[in-house]
C-alpha cells in the first residue's frame, strides 16, 4: 500500500498521461476560474492555512484511505459508526480570566453546515487535558467529567471517569454526546451548540478547579481546542460539486452588499 | 476516422485499441481544488478509452443493447455509432477537506476510481 500524502507536493506533476486534465469541455476549469475570483474566496491559500486540522481527523483519514486501498469497507470499523462522512466542529469558548478557580466551562460549537441530507449517527466532544506544570502536587483519584446544559444547567448524561494518577500526559478526554446530540437537533435546531463541563472527584459533588486539572483553555493552539466530532450517513450518493456550490454559495453570502462584484459576477457568468 | 486523422494516422487502418482502463492521474492541486481539499493532493482516478467494436468481448460485460448496437454499427457504420466504452465499476476514495464553515471533513466520496470499463 501507499501512505496518504498529507503533504503538499512540491510542485506540480505534468505530462503524467497522454491527456492533459483541462481537456475537454466538461474539464472542471471553470469551477476553479469561479472559484479563484469569487470575492471572499480569493486568498483561499491563507484560508486554508489558517484552518489546522487536528490529529484525530488526519488519523481518521489516514486509517480509513488505507482500508480503502485493501479494499476495505470504512463503514466496518467500529469507531466510524457506518458513517462516510465525518465533521469536526473546533470549540469557539473562551475561559473567563477573571474566574478563579474555574469550576465549569462552556464548549460552544457552530453546527449549521450540517446537512439535513445527511442521517447523523453519532457524535461525540474530544478535550484535550493538559496536566499542568505543578502535576505531581494536583490530587489524584478518579474524578467525573460531566457535561450540562447551558441553558438549563440540567445534566445531559454525558459524564466519563478518570483516573488523574494515571494521567500525567496530555490525553483527550472523550465523551459520547450522541444521546444529547440528536435530542437537541430538530429540524428547527439552533446554529449553536453549547454544553457546560464540570468535574467532580468520585462519590462527591463537590465540583473541582478545572484548571488544576488540565482543562485551562489559555493559549492552546488550535488543534489542541476540543472538537465535536459528528458521524453521518449521506442518504444519498453526493458529487463532488455539492462542495462547490456550498462554498460559491457562502462566498456570494459572504460578499455582502459588495454590487460591484456582484456585477462582475454576473459578467462572468454571462461569458460562461 | 476522425479521431484517427487527428493524430495523423493513416485513414482506413484501425488504429484505436479495444475499451480498455487507461491511466488518469488526478492533481488536485493542478485543478486549484488544493484550496479546499486537504488530503489527497492527487490520486489515480483511471479512465474508460478504446472501441466498442464487433465482436463484444465478454470481459467486456456488455448490455444487450450494447451487443445488439454494435451488431447494427458492424453491419452499416453510418446508421448505427458503435456502444460506448464507460466506466462499469467504481469505487469510492477517502477525502479530508474544510467545508464553507471552515470545519474539517472527512467523506468517503463514492465512483472516484474507475475499476472495470465496458461497452454500454
């Protein structure tokens, strides 16, 4: 087998096959001409390189493009819960400095790409948990990692334990959010999805400083902020151009009430 | 005939190969799909080229109207154009790439990679 190439290639390959890839009218060209002076989409390379994407999702790919070429099914692995496509939504919460000790957080993610094409089957919130410096002197035990509404502040049946003497490492925390998840997503279903995570050590409710515990939020790159990470099913064979046009779409939205690059656009549509 | 004058080969002669997977090696980065799609840059993606002419190959697996079509194209060329070398199985490949809301993706995108050509 191969390994996935992740990194980008340092240059372009030319004159791999007898046809170059813009022959021929239905040469997808004219997408990227659209593409490439679309306002809001120009500069897509310093976009791109503002969107890092975390190691659970390079993992997934990396694990399930591998199958692919051992001409295995993607959807048999447990952990993909016969999905094909899957989401990962960066936390956009912040910790209030002014809070000390920190004894709940809020995790807020932006869920209004999903599609309602597509049949969700999973989700679950990945944190990281970085021990801080003063490790060896933070209490050890078990504690409970609970998640809450944020309007309500009723428990969502989310919680996981663990055990702190055995995590001086930087491990992520995972908890299945599925139950809630799907509870929350109505056709009518808020853009916005925020939960609120306490600890509480084990047979207590007493509820802990998260910052002592390794969820300080303060200064973390943006592959180390939480994600929730959705499983879905496409209910249907989707094309490649369903991106495109998403991504036409939220460049035209984008654009606000710029007219005169809406009459360019126009102009080149009219020359298409 | 025309596609034989093109590359200047001489008429008559039958130059073209039987329908047959052909190489096609895609560059996402040469389509300036680079800007969304994070993983892969490029991938073999294969095509269908060659004739569909008398006699069908069963490798070929062709429909009954394929065979039934290239009979009429064998016996009067210019009543009837031969069947069609198309892909007849594919298969999907993984991509990672961010979505309009700036959210990393992974899809398993279906009939990226062509497997097996015939004549339809």
């Amino acid at each position: 087998t191969r390994s996935a190439a992740i990194v980008p290639s340092s240059g372009p390959k030319r004159n791999r096959g007898s046809r170059s890839p813009h022959d021929g009218q239905r040469s997808p060209k004219f997408l990227k001409d659209v593409f490439a002076s679309s306002p809001g989409l120009s500069g897509r390379d310093d976009f791109k390189n503002s969107v890092v994407p975390h190691d659970y999702m390079l993992s997934i790919y990396r694990t399930y493009s591998a199958a692919e070429k051992l001409g295995l099914n993607a959807s048999f692995f447990r952990s993909s819960k016969s999905a094909n496509t899957i989401t990962s939504f960066v936390d956009r919460g912040k910790d209030e400095l002014s809070h000390s000790p920190l004894r709940k957080q809020k995790y807020v993610f932006d869920v209004s790409t999903l599609s309602d094409k597509e049949e969700l089957v999973g989700a679950e919130l990945r944190i990281l948990r970085k021990p801080p410096e003063d490790a060896m002197s933070s209490p050890s035990g078990l504690y409970n990692i609970e998640l809450v509404s944020c309007a309500s502040d009723r428990s969502l049946g989310s919680s996981v334990s663990v055990g702190l003497r055995d995590a001086r490492n930087p491990a992520w925390e995972v908890l299945d959010v599925w139950d809630m998840f799907k509870s929350r997503l109505s056709p009518t279903h808020s853009s916005q999805l925020c939960v609120e995570l306490k600890v509480t050590v084990s047979q207590s409710d007493a509820e802990k400083d998260l910052r002592s515990l390794g969820f300080d939020r303060g200064g973390r790159a943006q592959r180390e902020k939480a994600i929730l990470v959705v499983y879905a099913r496409s209910r249907k064979r989707e094309n490649l151009f369903n991106e495109m046009r998403g991504k036409i779409k939220s460049a035209r939205g984008s654009r606000g009430s710029e007219q005169d690059t809406g009459m360019q656009f126009k102009a080149r549509r009219r020359r298409r | 005939t025309a596609l034989s004058s093109r590359h200047g080969k001489r008429h008559g002669k039958k130059s073209k190969s039987r329908c047959s997977r052909k190489a096609l090696h895609v560059n996402f980065k040469e389509l300036g799909w680079d800007d969304w799609i994070i993983a892969p840059l490029d991938y073999e993606a294969y095509h269908c080229e060659g004739m569909c002419d008398f006699p069908l190959r069963s490798h070929l697996e062709p429909t009954n109207h394929a065979i039934i079509q290239t009979l009429m194209n064998s016996m009067d060329p210019n009543s009837t154009p031969p069947s069609c070398c198309v892909p007849t199985k594919l298969s999907p490949i993984s991509i990672l790439y961010i979505d309009s809301g700036n959210n990393v993706v992974y899809k398993q995108y279906e009939d990226m990679v062509v497997e097996q050509c015939g004549c339809r």
